[in-house]
C-alpha cells in the first residue's frame, strides 16, 4: 500500500522538481517493495533541500536511507 509523502513534500515539488520528487518516487519504490521509511517530515525535507542547493551528493542519500529504511516482514 503507497503512502502519501508528508505535504510539506508536495510544496517541494514546485519548489525544486528533482529533488523532492526523486524523494517521493524513492519513498513508493521501497514501499512498493516492502520497505518503511522511519524519517519525521523535518528530516525529508531537510533532504530534499539539500539535494537542491548540493549540500547532500549521492553518499549523502545512501547514509540517509540506511539509517532510515527498515525491511517490512
């Protein structure tokens, strides 16, 4: 079952396209595949922002769902 990503989220969409949807999308990729995100909505968007101003790069990303994501039973 998909979840809705937190709306703050949503307003990033506008805000800056690739970053926050490429969160959304990875949110319903590991849900779709038996996977929770345990992440409050500050930690998202924190994520998402600093993927769009090149704080966060690729090793960022991989730290943040390997703390956060948790194998569903």
């Amino acid at each position: 079952m998909a979840t809705t990503p937190p709306a703050p989220l949503w307003w990033l969409s506008y805000a800056d396209a690739n970053a926050s949807r490429g969160i959304v999308i990875a949110l319903v990729f590991l849900d779709l595949n038996g996977f929770t995100v345990e992440a409050t909505e500050d930690e998202l968007v924190n994520l998402g922002l600093g993927l769009a101003d090149g704080r966060v790069r690729k090793a960022g990303v991989t730290v943040f769902f390997d703390e956060h994501v948790e194998r569903l039973v």
